[in-house]
C-alpha cells in the first residue's frame, strides 16, 4: 500500500481500509464483536466503499450519519457503524494518507430522548 516514494498510499479506498481495519479487530477482539463489525461494515462499504479515503469530506460524514438516522436505524446502531468509521479514518490518520481526521470532530449520536428533542427544536 505504499508508493515507490517511500510515502503512504494516497489511492487507499474505504473499501481498502475496511479489509485492512477489519483483520486487525479479528487479532485483537471476540469473534462475536467481529461479526458485529463486518455487519456494520456493509453500511460503510455501501456508501463510500470504492472512493479514496482522501477524498471524503467531514460534511460526507455528517450527511451519512444523518441518512443512517433518517432510514430509522436506532442511535445505538450508528454508533456502532461508526466504530467502523472512526477505526478506517483512524488508520488512515496514523498511516499518514490524512493530515487530519475528520472523526475527531464527529460527535456520536444522543439517545432517542436527545433526537426528539433536537427535532422538536427544529420544527419551531
């Protein structure tokens, strides 16, 4: 995954980062909670698997959260698929393919309580 210049991989896609996020979790924790990843996974690889990680913008992340809200998967739930999510930008970041990571400043989403709310604010 790294060029001929000596630096980390650029072209690195989601997908790409997903298998690679995916066999660390396999060493390092339960194989019911790798299930549970390669699961939530599937949201992941559904949206943004074939583009560089590079090219995905906070706003992308936020708009995704948003949808995975909005098709009526619980709070818990996208949470969970954002452990998926922050373990790739997290790599990506320490590998040096991002100077940033956008996931730092992507908050998890509240409890149903806190979405009504929040909704009901919105509405006035």
């Amino acid at each position: 995954m790294f060029t001929g210049t000596g630096g980390p991989s650029l072209k690195r896609t989601v997908n790409e980062g997903i298998d690679r996020w995916l066999e660390v979790q396999k060493a390092l924790k339960a194989s019911s909670t790798v299930v549970n990843y390669v699961s939530k996974s599937k949201h992941v690889e559904t949206k943004f698997g074939r583009r560089r990680i590079l090219d995905i913008s906070k706003s992308d992340i936020g708009l995704f959260q948003a949808h995975l809200l909005k098709q009526g998967l619980s709070p818990k739930t996208v949470n969970d698929i954002f452990t998926v999510v922050r373990g790739v930008w997290g790599d990506a970041f320490g590998d040096g393919i991002l100077k940033s990571n956008q996931l730092d400043r992507v908050s998890n989403v509240g409890s149903d309580v806190d979405l009504e709310h929040a909704e009901a604010v919105w509405t006035r």
